[in-house]
C-alpha cells in the first residue's frame, strides 16, 4: 500500500504529519522521491499554500497517472490532499477541485483521491487539548480568548475571531500561542515539537472520543489508521 500525500502548508504539516504518521501506522515508510515507492511507502510534498496547492495538486495527479501507467499498474493507492479551510467550507474545496480537474482534462486512474481538511486549520485541531488549557490562566491575552469562547468546552473548529485584524485561522493560531505560554511552553509553526508527541496526539483522539468535536481532525484520523 502507497500514499501519496499533498500539504498546504510548508512548515506545520511538514513538521506533524510525518510524526503522526509513524506513531499511527508504523508500517509506511517515507520516501523522499515520489517515483521511488515499492511497498508501504508514503511521500509527502507541501502545495505551499493557497491557492498554489491547487496547481499543485494537477500536477501530483499526472504525477500518478505517468507513474501507474509506466507500471503497468496501480503504484499509488491513495492521493490524499490535505489543506486549511480557513473562510470557506468542505464543499467550496471539493467544488474548486472538481472544477480544476475539469479544466485540465484530468481524472485519477486506479488511485483514490482523498481529501481532509483542517477546520479552520491544524491549529484548531492542536487547541482541543484539555490538558495543555488551564481554567484560571493569569495571561489576560488568554484570558479575553476564554471569555470570548471556551475551546476546552465547546469545539475548537466552530470558532471564529474576537480580533478585526486577526482572520479566524490567525486567532486560532494566536489562541493557541497563549494557551501554550501560559503553560510556560512555546509553539510556533516552525516549533511543533509538543503538538507531535504520542500524549498530545492522544488527546486530540479522546477529545473527538469524548465529545465528537473535531469533526475533520477525526476523519483524518479515520483514515489514516485504515491504512
């Protein structure tokens, strides 16, 4: 079984995925060269965001189709492409691809096309860790963040922003800084060492478990350990 796996980002994903990869399906190796897979391998390239991963994902698409055909069989099982939906939703996502493939005369052949989205982002998803947030912070950053919405109550992927000069995806991002710095820890995008950690990982998994928050964190999830 091979996966081939396309991010948005260049430095979360890049970080996290492999990470989370080798503590949930141990079996997939990493390779670095996407032509260089044999069995039970996985290869992961970042779009470089929005909206380049589009593009990106045309060509990762004949990418496949040259590699299967040359072959002479299906090599890639599953082309899963994953990316933040920020302002828009699932269907908006699906629609564009859809639309791009159209426009380029494309269509997988043998391999499956799977998407999962981060809601709103994959720092929405890292915020559902009850244990990281602390109910009587001294920060008052965390504290305005709290009183506006309580992410160790309600989900973390239905928030939107408090901030006019923060999108939803930059509050989510900021939010968890400060839940974060109140634990006297430190995340940034190019500093994912907490969030990739078996414990952390796990909590995300009893968050959904416990209450079905995390919807596409959970389909993530789902997927990847069907692998």
């Amino acid at each position: 079984m091979n996966l081939y796996i396309l991010v948005e980002g260049a430095r979360t994903e890049v970080n996290v995925y492999p990470a989370w990869m080798h503590l949930l399906v141990p079996k997939l190796t990493r390779v670095y060269d996407f032509r260089d897979v044999a069995m039970d391998n996985y290869y992961l390239f970042s779009g470089g965001g929005i909206p380049h991963i589009y593009s990106h994902l045309m060509h990762a698409i004949e990418d496949v189709n040259d590699l299967n055909a040359k072959a002479g069989k299906v090599v890639y099982d599953y082309l899963l492409v994953s990316m933040d939906t920020e302002d828009v939703d699932r269907a908006t996502v699906l629609n564009r691809i859809s639309n791009d493939m159209k426009t380029n005369g494309l269509s997988l052949k043998g391999t499956q096309l799977v998407v999962c989205e981060h809601q709103v982002c994959m720092e929405s998803w890292f915020l559902g860790n009850r244990l990281i947030f602390k109910n009587n912070p001294q920060n008052q950053q965390l504290i305005d963040c709290i009183r506006y919405y309580d992410v160790s109550v309600n989900d973390p992927e239905l928030m939107g922003s408090n901030d006019p000069e923060l999108n939803v995806a930059q509050y989510h991002y900021r939010y968890l800084q400060e839940m974060f710095k109140e634990r006297h820890m430190w995340y940034s995008k190019s500093n994912t060492k907490e969030v990739e950690k078996p414990a952390y990982l796990q909590q995300l998994i009893n968050r959904f478990n416990d209450t079905g928050h995390l919807a596409t964190f959970e389909n993530w999830y789902r997927f990847i350990t069907s692998l």
